[in-house]
C-alpha cells in the first residue's frame, strides 16, 4: 500500500504524507466536500479536485491489485508460475501489461491453434521457431498422421503455423509495442456505408473521415461511434504504415534467413492480421472510448456545475408562467420560500385584455416582486405581452431545461399530489428563478440539457461524476436546514435519502430547529454523520449565532474563547469588525487546529453564512427579434450560454433556437476549450454569422470583428476596419490567419 501513496503522490506532485492523510479520511468514510473544508491540516490544504483524483487512483489502483492477486492464483493453480513471471507480474503498473502477461495462461476456447497442439504439432512449432538450418520438408513429413487429421506435409506446416501465430500474439513485448506504434501512429477511418448516404445525413461530416487516434476530439469519436452503432457508418483503425508494424515483429520473432524462418514470416502475417491487430484495436478504441467518455464527462460536469451555481434572485414572491398561447399560460404565485399560492391559466393571444386584468390581480393580490417566464414556445411572445402591461417589477426570462421532466416525476407528485403536470412545471420554473440550485437537484442531470454525446458514455462514470459535481455544490453553498427539501438534503455531507427524510420527519413534528445540536434528536443521525454534515447545514435566527455561519460546531469553543479574550460575546463579534480586526490567530493553534482552519474562521465571521453564487443581474433579449427569420446576417444581439461542448457553445439569442459559436469564432487567439471563455448562463454579445432556415441553424461569433451583410469581415484596429479576406479553409485555420492578421495591423497602427 504505502507504494501506491508514492504512486499517487509522484503524479499529483504532492506529498506522500499528504495522499495517506487524505486516503485514511476516505476509508473512515468522511466526504470530500466536509475534507477539503475541514480537514485541511490533515491533507495540507488540498482541494476538492486533488482530493477527488486521490480517491479515484488508489479505488483505481487496489482494483489492479485485485486483478493481480486473482492472475496469480490463476497461474500458480496451473502450476506454470515462476519466480520471474511473479516478479513480472508483481511489478506490472498498468491493467494492459498485466493482462499480456496473463494471456498465455488464461483459459480460452478452442482455437486452431489448440486443434493443432491436439495434432501433436507442438513439438514442429517449437523447431520451427528455433530457426536453425534443417530439412523442413523432412521434418514436417514425421508429423503425418491421419488418425489425427494431419494427411500431409502442408497440413502440418499449417498447423505449426497457428501454433506460432498464437504464440506471437499472446508475447507480451509484441503486444506492447503493437499497442504502442498503433495507438501513438493509428488512425481512425470512418466511411459511410452503401445505401445509406441518404438516411445517414446528420452523420455527413463523418461519410468519408479519418483522425489521428491519440489526438481524435472527445465529440468526434463518440459521433462515429453512435454512427456506427445505428448502422451507418463503418468505423476501423488502421495504422499510418503497416510495414512498420510488421518490421517491429521481424525484429522480434524472426531470426534468420532459412526455411523454417519464412515459415516463422508467414505465421507472423497471419498473427497480424487475423489475431493482434483485431486484439489491440479492440484495446485501443476502448481507450480512446474511456479518454472521450471522460472527456464528454468533464464538460458535462463543468456545465453543471455553472448552471446549478448560477446566481439566484433570492427569497421573493414569483409569479411564474409556463408559455403556450394555444392551450393557455399556466401561471402560479409562490410566497418567499416556494410554497404555491395559487395557480391560474390565461390566453393572452385569445383574450388579452382578460388576461392583463388577471395578472395584475395576482401581482397585487400577492406582492409579487418579479415574474418568471419559462423560455419554451411562446416565450418570447409572452415576454412581450407581460411587459407590454406595464408592470413596476422585474420580468426575467427562465431556462426551463428538465422542467417537464421534473413535472412527471415521483419528487413532483409527493410534492403536488393535488395539481397536474402544467402547475409543476410552472413552478419550476419560478423557484428555478428564486434558487437555481435547490430547485434542479430535483432533476436527474442529464435532463438538463447541458451534456455531450451523455447518452453515448459510460452510464455509471457519468452518474460518479454528476453526483459529484451536486455534491460540491451543494456544499458549496451550504443549506437551509429549515426550509431545504429532501432532495437538497440528501447532497448533504454525510447525509443521503434516509436521513434527508428523517431530518423532514423531525422538522415537520418538532418544527424548526433551533440549533445544530438538535441534529443528534434526529432519528439515526449518529456522531459521524454530525460531523459530516453538521458545517454545511445552516439555522438562520437560530440560538447560536455560528448555527447560521459555515464555522464547524467542533469549532465553536474557538470562536468563543476569541470573544471571551475580547471581553465580548459571539455575537458582538459577528457584528463589530474592530472586534474581529484584534484577533491574533496565532494564539489559537494547536496541534489540531493549524492556520488555515483559523483563516477559514476569521473569513467566516467576516462575512457569516455568505451565499458563493454571483449577484443576480436581470437579462432582457434583443426587442422584434423573436424568430429565426427575424435575424440578418450581421447582427449583433445579446445572448446567454445554454450549453458549452468542446466545438464550441450554444447561445440562446430569443429566437427559439440556439446558436452555435464554434471554437474557432469565440475569441482573437488560439484557445484550447471553449470553457476558457464562457461558462454556462453568462450573458454574452455575439454577431449573426450565418443564417439556414432550412436546417433551423444559426451560426454566431463572439470575436471582436465586423460582419456585414454580404458576409464580409474586418477586424476593427484603433476604430478603423481592415477587411480580411479568407481562402477556403478550416475553421482553426480562419482562426489563425484572423489572429496573424490582427497582430500584423496592430502593429502597423502602432508604428
């Protein structure tokens, strides 16, 4: 074990104090989240993401150990393991060389090369791979034996043949380089199979493709990939040069110029082509499926993480409206905390005047202090008609991602047993707007809309992950625990579904808690969960004024030991900041409790209770543009992130359908990914680049350059535009050549 800790450490650039530290608060089941802001003098202050990648390496690791101890049982039960291939194998630090090593030994179906071995065509194999100058066709002739099925000398040499082939397809050096040059050189060839040119379009870019295998983009795989599993495309990888594949094994295997090594090159060929190639292929397209999976993963999980932080409006009284002018507007009229007051349809397209008179009752009626707008169809109509009323309050458009999927959904119908699918998603979609968060952990992640290719990879990897990335941010943010539901209980450090529901069943026949410590009343929340979850939860106007703070109740005889030095209480600390200013953190340490645990306190009580989130800044789309069709080439609209891939992101401009800014359209300079520039939900000003109406696609650009109608371009330099005049070429190559050319004019402009 203690070499796994160096492992990891050596890859992490850490300490190997700092990964055991953090591996034995792991396997005492303690939470990253609860780790990372808690137990920072253990680790050495390591994050979320270090503390993540440890738990994933040494669960990754002690999985290899298992599938070593197993091989090792596996060969020494055939009596076949020797002091050296044990060393091989107690040395192997990857799951590939392990199972090379494994490969000769493990049991397989019959093969032709054990039809052969039943022959008694070993013995022949074996000389023939020794290479040494001898009579062949004499040799081979002892081997006739009809009772066995051996009727000549060619079905002999055959024989030894498949003998040999196997025998080079199972040598571990073989297959390792093989992988090596085919997954460093390999390319993947992708064609669009006959007779399906037609109903393989949304597949066209892919009818005639190949890309590097070690470099091919996350999204390109996974799209030949769902092509070739729904038939259309033919996917294969093939290496730049099969001579030096070949070559590579000539230099193995084959060791002389005689008769017996032609029949060693023979076997060799046909090891390539009909048992290593399709061996490591199969090897390497499931890691270049796991690099993209992970890669899909990441994005996914980055855009989640953006949109379940995005800023909330914060407790207020909504009126929410799910837009469809043709079976009505649901609307309802939650309070502060969420709670449905009251739910209404309207047909602002039929009876508008009805419709206005209603909604300005409601405003009134319940002291509504913004209104939510789900942005689905109708919703820019409706937008229009809402502010058309005149009201004095805000009127915010919503993503209503997942709303009809939560609608539908067991949490929905516990929650409102009493209303229809309409009144849930309406509701949705105003405390959508209040808090982003507690509202869309009620969905599963991948109805959101923010994924790539989701559907496409491994199902339970990106299930770790999603729950991962609510997790941190749950904690993150800290909860409510009085008003939080169930479902934004159960992210809780240490909690999960059961004691969620406990913590609701004790909230509803006590009522509020008063403090945290009433936490251990609730039934079967023991020590350890305390511990965990206790820091995350919070009791606003509760008894003890650290119950609303992120201050740890292990902490709390700190906290007052610093008001008592200061002849105060904690809740003048709290308040006074000329108090807290003469705090001397030193005097506070102690062999348990280090810096920056007392840092994380003084900030605590500088700000108690601070939500992370962003300030909520209300967004309105551009006026008379409210269709596809309204749009011109050339434009320049206001827009917000919907949903960012590794091609680039989609941008919601208020037409109904999102826009693409590729990657090479987002900024003035190469960039890696497009999470460099943008995040999820950030409002951004992008320019019309391209208009198919036929297709319902709209191409945009953020970069910081003129595109006028005609489709021309210029870059503007100290307020003058230069236009640029592109070849035909490839959109990484537009983006070079515009930045070339940029610097080539500020540095004119500058002399």
């Amino acid at each position: 074990m203690p070499t796994h800790y160096t492992t990891i450490a050596q890859e992490l650039g850490i300490s190997t104090k700092q990964v055991e530290a953090t591996v034995s608060l792991l396997d005492n089941d303690a939470t990253i989240p609860f780790i990372a802001r808690y137990r920072k003098e253990a680790t050495g202050s390591l994050n979320e993401v270090q503390i993540t990648q440890i738990r994933n390496r040494i669960n990754q690791l002690r999985e290899l150990d298992k599938r070593r101890e197993a091989i090792l049982a596996s060969i020494r039960e055939q009596g076949k393991l020797t002091p050296e291939l044990e060393q091989q194998i107690q040395e192997a630090n990857t799951i590939s060389i392990l199972e090379d090593l494994y490969l000769p030994y493990k049991p397989k179906r019959r093969t032709r090369a054990t039809i052969a071995k039943e022959k008694g065509l070993e013995p022949l194999a074996r000389l023939i791979l020794q290479q040494t100058n001898f009579d062949l066709a004499a040799e081979a002739q002892k081997y006739i034996n009809p009772e066995k099925g051996v009727q000549t000398t060619d079905e002999a040499l055959a024989g030894a043949r498949d003998i040999i082939a196997e025998h080079i397809n199972e040598h571990a050096e073989a297959r390792n380089q093989t992988r090596e040059l085919l997954w460093n050189k390999g390319i993947y060839v992708c064609k669009v199979i006959d007779g399906k040119q037609k109903e393989a379009q949304k597949f066209k870019d892919y009818f005639n493709a190949s890309e590097p295998v070690k470099n091919a983009p996350s999204h390109r795989v996974l799209a030949m990939r769902r092509g070739e599993k729904e038939g259309f495309l033919s996917l294969s990888i093939e290496p730049q040069d099969e001579n030096e594949i070949l070559g590579l094994l000539r230099k193995i295997f084959v060791k002389a110029h005689n008769q017996a090594s032609q029949q060693v090159e023979l076997a060799l060929k046909d090891a390539y082509k009909r048992l290593l190639k399709p061996s490591i292929e199969t090897e390497i397209r499931l890691k270049s499926k796991q690099l993209a999976d992970e890669e899909a993963i990441k994005v996914f999980a980055n855009n989640l993480r953006q949109l379940l932080l995005a800023p909330p409006l914060g407790q207020k009284n909504v009126l929410a409206i799910d837009p469809a002018f043709r079976t009505g507007c649901k609307v309802v009229c939650l309070d502060k905390q969420g709670k449905l007051l009251h739910h209404e349809v309207i047909f602002p397209d039929k009876r508008p005047t009805e419709a206005a008179e209603i909604l300005k009752q409601l405003v009134q009626k319940f002291a509504i202090e913004a209104i939510a707008i789900g942005n689905g169809t109708a919703s820019r109509e409706t937008d229009s008609f809402v502010k058309g009323i005149g009201f004095a309050i805000p009127v915010i458009v919503v993503n209503e991602s997942g709303a009809s999927v939560y609608s539908a959904s067991e949490i929905a119908r516990e929650e409102f047993p009493d209303y229809d699918l309409t009144v849930r998603g309406a509701v949705s979609i105003g405390r959508r707007l209040m808090d982003p968060l507690a509202e869309l952990v009620k969905i599963d992640p991948k109805s959101i809309g923010v994924g790539q290719y989701q559907h496409d990879v491994d199902q339970v990897l990106l299930k770790k992950e999603l729950d991962d990335t609510v997790i941190s941010c749950v904690n993150a943010v800290g909860v409510e625990l009085n008003t939080a539901s169930k479902q934004l209980l159960t992210y809780v450090s240490g909690l999960g579904p059961t004691l969620a529901q406990n913590i609701i069943n004790y909230r509803n026949e006590h009522g509020p808690f008063q403090t945290r410590e009433e936490l251990k009343k609730v039934s079967r929340l023991g020590e350890k969960a305390f511990e965990q979850a206790a820091g995350f939860l919070r009791i606003r106007n509760g008894k003890h004024p650290l119950d609303a703070s992120a201050v740890h109740p292990e902490s709390y005889p700190i906290v007052e030991q610093m008001a008592k030095d200061l002849n105060c209480t904690v809740a003048d600390l709290l308040k006074n900041p000329e108090l807290r200013k003469q705090i001397d953190l030193k005097k506070y340490v102690t062999d348990k409790v280090g810096l920056p645990t007392l840092q994380d306190i003084l900030a605590e009580l500088n700000k108690p209770g601070r939500d992370p989130r962003e300030q909520f800044e209300a967004f309105e789309f551009a006026e008379g543009i409210k269709e596809i069709e309204d749009l011109k080439v050339g434009m320049k609209l206001k827009g917000i992130v919907t949903n960012i891939t590794n091609f680039g992101a989609f941008v919601d401009i208020g037409v109904h359908q999102d826009g693409l800014v590729h990657i090479s359209q987002m900024a003035n300079r190469f960039i890696k990914s497009p999470h460099e520039v943008v995040k999820v939900q950030q409002k951004v000003e992008v320019t019309v680049l391209e208009i198919d109406l036929p297709r319902r696609r709209i191409m945009l650009s953020m970069k910081d350059e003129t595109i006028k109608e005609d489709g021309k371009k210029s870059i503007k330099v100290e307020g003058r535009e230069k236009p640029i005049h592109f070849q035909k070429s490839s959109p990484k190559q537009q983006t070079d050549t515009f930045v070339d050319k940029l610097e080539e004019l500020k540095k004119k402009f500058a002399k």
